[in-house]
C-alpha cells in the first residue's frame, strides 16, 4: 500500500519466458521509495524482464527518479532494452505499453 511517507508496493522477481509475473515475482513493500522498475529487454544474449522497487536496486544498480523509460541502460553490464519507471502500488506487473499498441493495433487491423 502507499503511504504518504514514501512507500510503494512493487513486484519484486524476474519471471523466465512462459511464467507470468503472479507466478514468480511477489509484491513488496518498497520503504522510503516513490518508484517501481521494470527491466525489459536481453541480457548476455537471452530475453530478460526483471521488476522491483526503483530506488537503490541492489541486484541491478538503476534508479528511478520520475515516472519515465528510458533505453540504453549502461548501469546494467550485460543488458540491452528499456528500463521502465512508474508511481502507483504494483505498477510494474503489466506488459509494457508498446506491446499493448501493437496488440491493439493488431487486433484494429484483422478484425
């Protein structure tokens, strides 16, 4: 839950491909953190995704400081993709907002 003190509750896990995020990643209360963070893109060659609270990651050093995504993460050896902040309990569970488009935009197309 988010408090007015500076908590916010995320999803903490990196789900392996075929795994939804309920099935591995566990929402956490984030203390003293305004951001959740989601990591999408590969690492050291494999698609990866990792979701967890956006200030002071420990096992992979990227901060969140607004509501934001940003590309070409260099604080993350290895990694390539998209590092995606947002405000608001557990928002780091759904699919990013471009796979949504093209789903949308796909369905538009066919139907």
């Amino acid at each position: 839950m988010t408090l007015g003190d500076g908590n916010i509750e995320c999803y903490v896990g990196s789900p392996t491909p075929g795994q939804s995020t309920a099935q591995v990643a566990t929402a956490t209360l984030c203390a003293n953190c305004k951001y959740c963070l989601k990591l999408s893109g590969t690492l050291g060659g494999a698609t990866f995704t990792y979701r967890g609270c956006g200030c002071l990651n420990q096992q992979y050093p990227y901060t969140c400081s607004s509501t934001q995504t940003q590309s070409s993460i260099s604080s993350v050896p290895g990694f390539s993709g998209n590092a995606y902040c947002c405000s608001g309990d557990r928002c780091n569970a759904a699919p990013t907002s471009s796979v949504l488009i093209i789903g949308l935009l796909l369905c538009i197309t066919f139907f």
